[in-house]
C-alpha cells in the first residue's frame, strides 16, 4: 500500500481515532512518508501511537489545521449525530474535509474495480463470501468492515479486485468511492442515534450509489426482501450509469433473482443453481447473501453459473454467525453472537426449533420489537446483560418459560443442563442458540470476544450430564 499511497506525496493529513482502522491508516502514511498527525481522546491509544512513533497533535485544543489535505476520521467518531466531536466540528469550520479511510484508498486507486457490499445484516458473510468465490479467478483483496481495515492491503494485480464490506459511517464520508459493482442486502433500523434517526441510516446506505465506476455501467445488486430496499431500487434504476439487479429470497417478491426452498433461479439467465448443496450456508438469509453474490459477480464479472457453484459449495462461512461450535448428545450448540439487533436474531430462530435461546446484552432501541412470530420455536430463554428486566417482560407477554442468568457463563451451563436432561422431549433434542439480539459492549469489548467466550464454555461442556 506504501508505494500506492506515494501518489499523496507532498500532503499532510491528520487521523482522529486510533482503533484498528485508524491505526492502520496513520501507519500506512507514515510509511509512504507522508505527512501524518494523529489524535485519540483515550490515553491508552495514544500511547499506542508513541510506540508506533506517531506525531501526536491534540487539535481540540492547540492544533494546527494549516496545511492539511483532510481528516481521516475512524469509523466510530461521530460526525453528524448525535453531535459531531469537537475536532470535526473544527475542521468543518476551516474547510477542511472529513473523510474515511475507504476515501483515501480511492483518491489513491480510482481504478481497481471494487464491489462495495452494505446493509443491516450480512454484509460480512457477503463479502466473505465473494471475495472467496472472485479469488478464484482473479487477486482479490478483502476489507473494510469484515475486520481488516484497507489500509493493510496490498493493491491488487493486473485485473484484480477490492472487495469491501462497508458500514453507513464509512459511506458518509466516501464522496470517491465509484464501485463496478454495489450490493445492498437489507434495511432495518439500526445506528440510529449516529444518523438522527431512520431517513438518515437509510440516507447513508444510500451512498452505496452516489458516485459510479468510470467508463463501465456499474451494477447495483439490491435485495428487495424490506419495503425500504424495494423503493430504493426504484429510485436507483432512474439514475444514469446503474444496471440494477434485483434479488428476491426471503420474500415472495419478483426479482431478476429469485430463491425458492434454497433453489436459486436467474430469471434473466433461465438457469438454476441448488444453494441447499453447501449445508454450512443453511437459511433463507444465507441464501439471500448467496443470491447477492452471485448476482455481483455474474453481472459485474461476467462468471459463470458453474464456476460459482463449484466455489460456493466450497465456503465455510463465517464464525460468529449461526456458526455450529459443537454437537453434544445430538444437540447442536450454535454461536451466534454477531446477530447483535433484533432482525438478524430472527434470521437464526427462523431457521431452528425447540430452541434453548440465550438473549440479552446492551439492547439497541426496540428491544426485541419483530420477534413475537418466533416465540413458539423458543423452548427456554436465558437472559443475560443489561436487557434482562426489559426482555423479561417480553418473555411474559409471550408466555416463554425464561431465566435469568446474567452473564454467558451462567447462561451455558443452565442451557447445557437443561438441553440435555430434555433431549427426549416432544419435537426433538432441541438447539441451544446465543444469538443477543444485542450489543456486547456491557460485558464484552466486542462480539467477536463474546462469542469466542462462549465457544470456549461449550468445548469445556462434558458429554456426560
């Protein structure tokens, strides 16, 4: 990345928020000799970057704006809502623009052709996902979101590819980002304190086709499952320079592509492809996901239907998505700990029965608000987290047998307990699920932490109850 960012030399920039993202960027211009000042609120990242050798500049108090190309600000510094940090505020009233770290790669590499993948739920395995199926014809690199910010990437070869999972902050501040191709999965509320409110989530996604690839019609691939996709998709095919391709899978929606009982069929292309074949990519969302890849790299690619299938059947999916950690006596144990809102919990308990459900956590606004439809798959709920009283209450309307365990560790091994002593009971052996329907950050630095947590408690569990 060194050599790509050499283009920027000459400029000087500045970096507000050292977390992975921000960290990386800081080092990569530092590495480039570009001109680099850096600043985070927390003590602890701020020694982070003296060991990194890293200039430091506390510009909310005695910075000095002169000079600089642009903010890169890190995805979890708000901007906008629900008020802008007092460094962006300062550098929005010099005129300076605030930009992510996505915005630089493109300034640098307009060029290399990129699939941008956004929405609520799935972007990650998504993106996984294509990148996986894309490497197998031409150098992909993967990041963004998924965990591996671009500033660590190497700049593909000749015909290669950036594959990029991007969340509604990201978006915001990429004005460059021109895609060959765009996917939008879905939209349910979420974030909604950092965008104001509803229309201005959806505003953000919507940035996904703000700006297209330069000389090719860039394809927008548009899940239309959710009234809110359906009606962008309406406005994106009246732009100029988009070929959109509608997908359809877990509604009975027509679309360009469709999937029916895990049988994806392209209408336009009359042929079919059997998703059910790859068992780890089980549900009505992961063929969603798996429609959306392929429509991204049939019509943006050019791949064929077979040489997709050949790579899809090959994918592992993604841990901490309904990932199965173990089965023990016949009862599967199953982490799902990134469903971190109340929709992406529907898509597990709407794939499952006779579920041991451990819920809770920092709850995001609503709550457990759409679940009511699935309460008969739910044989117990363990409650965990800051969201116990509230999804106490929930359980009681819904006449679910729950109890309140409070932490993960308690929450396994009451689950584990009762899943076993029940394996007999009518309707099977049953499932015991972690899938929050929360954040993590109450108990947890991440939900990748939390859900590492819980697949070390269920390898511990003994087979013997």
């Amino acid at each position: 990345m060194s050599s790509l960012l050499a283009n920027l030399e000459g400029k000087k920039y500045a970096v507000l928020g050292l977390g992975r993202t921000g960290l990386a960027t800081a080092r990569a211009l530092k590495k480039a000799k570009i001109d680099v000042l850096v600043w985070d609120d927390h003590e602890e990242a701020r020694e982070a970057a003296k060991r990194a050798r890293l200039e430091l500049c506390d510009f909310e108090n005695d910075g000095d704006f002169k000079g600089l190309e642009a903010l890169v600000l890190s995805p979890g510094i708000p901007h906008k809502y629900p008020q802008p940090h007092p460094i962006v505020e300062r550098a929005l009233h010099k005129d300076i623009p605030v930009i992510s770290d996505i915005e630089v790669l493109r300034q640098c590499d307009p060029e290399t052709p990129l699939v941008a993948i956004t929405g609520t739920n799935g972007k990650s395995t998504t993106t996984a996902l294509i990148g996986h199926i894309l490497s197998t014809q031409r150098d992909t690199q993967i990041g963004g979101n998924i965990g591996v910010p671009v500033m660590d990437l190497k700049r593909p070869k000749k015909d290669g590819a950036y594959v990029l999972e991007l969340s509604s902050y990201q978006l915001e501040l990429t004005p460059s980002l021109k895609p060959q191709v765009s996917v939008l999965l879905n939209i349910t509320p979420d974030h909604l304190s950092r965008h104001g409110g509803l229309d201005g989530y959806i505003a953000a996604k919507k940035q996904i086709f703000a700006s297209t690839a330069d000389g090719v019609q860039s394809i927008a691939v548009i899940c239309i499952d959710d009234e809110h996709t359906v009606k962008i998709a309406d406005e994106i095919r009246a732009l100029e320079n988009w070929q959109v391709v509608t997908v359809a899978a877990m509604s009975d929606r027509a679309a360009d592509i469709t999937v029916r009982g895990g049988i994806l069929t392209d209408n336009r292309a009359e042929m079919t492809i059997d998703l059910n074949k790859n068992n780890r990519m089980q549900g009505a969302h992961n063929h969603q996901n798996a429609a959306a890849a392929y429509a991204a790299l049939h019509y943006g690619f050019d791949m064929d239907a077979k040489s997709f299938e050949k790579a899809y059947n090959k994918f592992g999916g993604l841990n901490h998505r309904q990932f199965l950690v173990r089965t023990i006596n016949g009862v599967p144990y199953i982490n799902d700990s990134k469903a971190t809102n109340a929709n992406a919990s529907a898509r597990a308990l709407a794939s499952m029965k006779n579920v041991y459900w451990i819920v809770g956590g920092q709850p995001k606004e609503g709550g457990l608000d759409g679940l009511d439809d699935y309460a008969d798959r739910i044989r117990h709920a363990f409650l965990i987290g800051e969201s116990v009283d509230d999804f106490a209450k929930w359980m009681q309307l819904n006449n679910i047998e729950y109890d309140i365990s409070h932490t993960v560790d308690i929450a396994v091994a009451q689950a584990h307990q009762m899943a076993q002593n029940r394996r007999g009971a009518p309707g099977g052996a049953g499932t015991v699920l972690l899938s929050p329907a929360c954040a993590s950050f109450d108990q947890f630095t991440s939900f990748e932490a939390r859900g590492d947590h819980f697949e070390a408690l269920v390898n511990a569990l003994e087979d013997d109850v």
